[in-house]
C-alpha cells in the first residue's frame, strides 16, 4: 500500500507542479482567496492559488471571493533565507459569485492548487451557507474587539475561532520569538476539546451513536468556522477517523488516523508537503502521540508538571529543525515560555466560548470578558517579557539537510526501540 501510495502520489505531484517562476514576470491569477486575509497595518495579504498577494486595506476581500488579480511578480527572502514570490499592489476585480472562477496562473502555464480547488469546489456549492458561516466569524470577532482591549482581542479570537487580524506587529513577533506563535491557531487542540465536549454533552440527551454523527457535523462547521488551514484540516480529519472508529465499534488508532489525514491531504494537494503549517502540525502531532510517553516515563516522579512538560518537550524536539531552517532562528527559552502559558489555554477557550455565546448579553457579557481577560493578560505578559529577552533567540544560518534528516533518523530509532522493548514486556 505504500508503494501504490507514493506511485500515486508521484504522478499527482508532477501534475500539479507549478511553473517556473521568475522575478518581473507579468502574471494574471483568477480564482478563490484561499486564505483568512490578514490585515496588516493599511495593507492586507490574501492567497490566491497558492500566490500571496499583498494590496491595500480597502476594499476589503474574504475568505472564498473570485477575484482576478493581475500584477508583477517580486521576489522576498524570509529570516530563514527561504525565497518566495507575492503580487504587490496589483489590480485586484471581483468576479461575480456565478462568474469563472479560473483555472490558475495565466500567462504561463497553468498554476493549480488542489487543496484550493477541492476547498473552492465545497465552497461553491456551498455559497449561500459558506457566506453565513463567514460573515458569523466575522461577527464573532467584531464581538470580541468589543469586549477586550488589544492584543487580548486577538489573541482570544486567534485560540478559538485561528482568526489572526488584531494582533499587533510587536506581540505577533514577540510570539515568535517565544516559540508560543502555534497556540494563537486553530489546531488539533481545539477539535479535540471540541469533540470531547460535544460527545460528553450530547450523550445526556441522545444515543451514543447519534451524538457521535452530531459530534461529526460540528467538526465540519467548526473546520470551515476556523479558516480550514492545514492544521485544523489534519486535525479534523484525524479527529473525524477516530470518531468513525468508535461507531464501528473499533478502538481508536490515533497513529494511523494522522497517517490517514496526512495521506489524504498529500494526495488531494500534493503541493502542501511544502507547507510550513502542515509540516509544523504533523511533526508535532507525531511527537505527542510517540515521544511523549517515552519522555512521561522518565518524568513520572512529578505527576502533573512531568506529563505538561513530556507533551511539550516532545512537540518541540520534533518541530525545532522545521522552524530553524524556516525562520534562520530559535528560542532558547520557548519550552519555559510554553510551559508558562500552555496551563491557561483550556480556561481561555472555555470562557471565550461562552463569550461568544452571550456577548451581546448586557452585563453578563461584561463579566464574562473580565474573567477571559485575566488569563489573556498573563499570557501576554509572559510573552512579552521572555519576548525581550534577546539573547535567548539562537541565530542559524543553515541547517543542513543531511542534518535535518539524521536528526529524525535518530528521533525515529529511539521510538521504535521503545516500542519494541513495550511489546516484549507485553508478550512476557
């Protein structure tokens, strides 16, 4: 099976390969914004078939417009020495909802993503309910900048809903800095509390089965609600497997249900492998689920702090080599930072859930933000300090290939050895 996979997957790479780019040429891209736009400063950033775009802040483009944009193509260089292409104020038309929504990149040849496709393709059939569902995020985050000051506004609309406008310049690079910029998306966190929560809830009322296919639908919504970025479409689908599992009545494989997400997604987009948000997502996930248990052994004597510290730990020593060699940098001090603010996050989702449900809720709404607001400002805080902490961030380069893989070489036989040495304690 993993031959026919990667057999698969070959020929769908190849297809959707994108052209050669090269600095100055004249591009025109018809099709859906792919991404929540963010709006920086008096300049908005959009995606449009994998191309970032960057224009003025007014008017204003969402989630899922046909837009055409027409422009000069400029060539950028991340921290990490990473080069990519964006579109920089070009004209920008807005296609009628029933009008073409494009084949790609013109001009050249065509510049497809499938992820995109398959994602416009849902969205178009979907318009009318995609619209209210956009518009109620909005909505909601509108309802949050009403109730909290900046960047607590932000930085609660970004845990619950992976919504990323608000923020400002300063903490988002502070965020960075720390190694705490994962927390402020909507990732496999949320659709895990958010299964748990619906299941718990749901099974008081209906049979076991039927909360489980409700359970489904929310993910559905709350995947579309959050943006469907990589990370929370990894998470939903893994969430989703595990579910399904338990219908049919086998235990659930948290391992294979990764596996099948990753594969799933690869084969639809198979362009995504280059996606830092997917590779982040998929790394430390895989972390969490093999190389936390091995760490909470050796941690045991301190119950609670032990297992927070294995989970984290394990995220980072799997996700460190993708984010230096992405941002040329490190923090020294982001397992300190994480284990500082993670404890809050459960509250601050908890509490900003309800604050979206009563926050227009005189009085009550109010209170609610009080509350949300007090570990919202301890996390920003903590940021905010270790984020001035300069001398912690480690300068890199380059980090070699051969390096990155010799690392996960490593990583890889450490878990395998645990795994057997398990089985033989198990069959003795």
């Amino acid at each position: 099976m993993l031959l026919v996979f990667a057999f698969v997957y070959f020929l769908r790479f190849q297809a959707t390969k994108p052209p050669e780019l090269f600095e100055g040429a004249y591009v025109r891209v018809q099709g859906m914004v792919s991404n929540q736009p963010n709006h920086i400063y008096a300049n908005q950033v959009l995606v449009v078939h994998g191309l970032t775009v960057k224009t003025v802040a007014k008017p204003e483009y969402y989630y899922a417009d046909s837009i055409e944009v027409i422009g000069k193509l400029e060539k950028q260089v991340t921290e990490g020495q990473k080069e990519s292409f964006v579109l920089i104020d070009p004209q920008i038309r807005l296609l009628a909802a029933d009008g073409d929504e494009g084949n790609g990149l013109k001009e050249q040849k065509n510049y497809k993503s499938g992820w995109d496709s398959l994602v416009g393709w849902v969205l178009r059939k979907s318009s009318r309910g995609q619209k209210g569902l956009w518009n109620l995020r909005e909505s909601a985050v509108n309802g949050y900048q009403r109730l909290l000051p900046e960047p607590q506004a932000g930085l609660v609309a970004g845990i619950v809903l992976g919504a990323k406008q608000g923020l400002t310049a300063e903490f988002t690079q502070d965020l960075r800095s720390t190694g705490t910029a994962h927390i402020v998306v909507a990732s496999g966190y949320n659709i895990a509390v958010i299964a748990g929560a619906c299941v718990g809830l749901l099974v008081l009322v209906v049979k076991r089965k039927t909360a489980i296919w409700l359970t489904l639908a929310v993910i559905v919504v709350y995947t579309v609600f959050a943006g469907g970025e990589a990370a929370i479409v990894r998470a939903a689908i893994m969430g989703s497997v595990g579910l399904l599992a338990q219908l049919i009545g086998r235990e659930k494989e948290a391992g294979r249900a990764l596996f099948l997400a990753a594969g799933v997604m690869l084969l639809v987009s198979p362009q995504v492998v280059f996606d830092l948000g997917f590779q982040l997502s998929f790394a430390a996930t895989t972390g969490i689920m093999y190389l936390s248990p091995i760490l909470s052994r050796s941690m045991s004597k301190w119950p609670l702090v032990g297992e927070n510290l294995a989970v984290t730990l394990a995220a980072q020593l799997t996700t460190w080599p993708i984010i230096v060699s992405s941002f040329g940098s490190i923090s020294g001090l982001s397992l300190v930072v994480n284990l500082l603010v993670l404890p809050v996050i459960p509250l601050v989702m908890l509490l900003g859930a309800v604050l979206l449900g009563i926050s227009f809720v005189p009085v009550l709404n109010n209170f609610v933000a009080g509350l949300v607001w007090v570990p919202l400002t301890y996390f920003v805080e903590v940021v905010r300090w270790f984020g001035k902490v300069n001398w912690a961030v480690i300068k890199v380069d380059e980090l070699q290939s051969w390096y990155i893989w010799g690392y996960y070489m490593v990583l890889l036989l450490i878990i395998v050895r645990h795994r057997v040495r398990n089985n033989k304690l198990i069959n003795n």
